[in-house]
C-alpha cells in the first residue's frame, strides 16, 4: 500500500513538474494563455476627465495609456496569465491525485475487512 501511495505521489510531482516548465500541449496551452490576456487587456480602464481639463493634458494622458496598454502590459498580463492557468492545470492533477489516493485507501480498507 505504502508503494502505492509513493508511486500515485512521484506520478504526481512528475506530470506537475512537466506542466510548469515545458506545458503539457504548449499549442492549446498558449492559444489559452493569449485568449486570457488579450480578454484582459480589452477591459483596460477608461479615462474621464473634468469638463475644464485643457485638451494637452487629455491627449498626454491617451499618449501614456495607449503606450502603457499597447507596450507595457502586454508582456507583464500574459506572464500573469502563464503562471494562473499553469496553477489551474496543477490543480486539477492534484484533485486526481486526491481521487486516487482516495480509492487506494478505499481499496486497502476492502481489503483489510475481507481478510486479504
């Protein structure tokens, strides 16, 4: 049982290691990860301005946000991206992992009551 349990957990750290630093299925993965920044980056914030405000001022501020969203943010929003759907992927080997174990353990209590 002990095996077993060891080999579920190494399958684990194995598949969870693979994941996190070369993807699984870099295309879809990657197709994922753009999808998510390109949604995120859509829902950039709007300026208002005072109705006074002098339309030098208004334009430098659309300069700095279109650089900021067009140049800065890109990069940044997609490496956030990478890390949470690479932790989602993790997350969901780990609930497999639980449910593996859990049937294990199931198994060894079966067979405890039978005897074997």
């Amino acid at each position: 049982m002990k095996k077993k349990l060891k080999d579920a957990l190494h399958r684990y750290k194995v598949e969870s290691f693979k994941l996190s630093h070369h993807g699984l299925d870099v295309a879809d993965i990657s197709r994922e990860i753009l999808d998510a920044t390109q949604i995120a980056l859509q829902n950039a914030y709007h300026l208002h301005f005072e109705k006074d405000a002098s339309p030098q001022r208004i334009e430098t501020f659309r300069m700095v946000k279109t650089f900021v969203t067009e140049a800065l943010l890109p990069p940044v929003v997609e490496k956030v991206m990478r890390r949470i759907t690479a932790v989602e992927k993790q997350q969901v080997q780990l609930v497999a992992l639980l449910d593996e174990l859990m049937q294990l353990l199931s198994e060894d209590e079966h067979s405890v009551a039978s005897g074997g």
